[in-house]
C-alpha cells in the first residue's frame, strides 16, 4: 500500500512524524499509523505544561482495533494540544499531517533532532513491516 509521507517533516520508528519550527515540535502519527490503528476513536493527552523525556509515552490512542502508546519524539514540554481532535479524534484518519496533528511541544534537548528519521529511512522501515 502507498503511504503517505511528506519530504518536510522527520518521523520515529514508533510512527510519530515532527515538524520543527524554531523550538517548538508539532507532532502527530503517521499515515501508516493510522492505518494499521483503523478508525481513531479517543485520544488520551497529556496535560500542558507536563515535561517528557525522549521515547517516554505521552498518552495513548484508542482505536476500533486496539490501544497504543503515544510516544514522545523529542524531549520537551508540552505547550499545547490539538482541541480539534478532543472531540473529534477521526481527523487523525482524515488529515494525519494537518488538521490530525495532536501535540505542541517545546524542545528541550536540540541534540535529539538528529536521531530522527528522514522521509527514505521511514519509507525503508514501512515497507519492512507492510
């Protein structure tokens, strides 16, 4: 199946894509996520101004399927949620990258930006595990 994955952002092998602006991350899952996850029912978020560590969970998404953690691409402190997908939480189906993007954070350890994917390193992951 054809993915999609856009060239601008840095993506993690637990399939959380990050956009960089300045200091802050926006991040969401990805479009394979989503799909292996089927219809997004409920999003558990973290509470803003809460700090995490890189790799640390950060809520969960609940799915006609199943349950899965929400991982932190980046150390950093959330400074804002998507209020969109509180209530509508299938806008990560419908618009992974844009309307679905479920977290602002703040980063607080620069260095980290580099461990992240590039768009063909993500691509090579995902057909593995297609």
């Amino acid at each position: 199946m054809d993915y999609e994955v856009p060239h601008d952002l840095k993506y993690t092998p637990t399939h959380e894509w990050v956009r960089i602006k300045g200091d802050l991350a926006i991040v969401g899952i990805t479009d394979y996520a989503q799909h292996q996850l089927g219809d997004i029912v409920y999003i558990e978020f973290p509470n803003i101004g809460t700090s995490f560590e890189k790799g640390k969970s950060a809520g969960e998404i609940e799915s006609v399927k199943a349950i899965e953690d929400f991982f932190m691409p980046l150390s950093g402190k959330i400074t804002e949620i998507n209020e969109k997908i509180v209530d509508n939480p299938e806008l990560v189906n419908k618009s992974p990258y844009k309307d679905g993007w479920m977290l602002k954070v703040k980063i607080t350890k620069f260095a980290e930006v580099n461990q992240l994917l590039s768009v063909e390193a993500y691509k090579e992951l995902i057909e593995k595990e297609d």
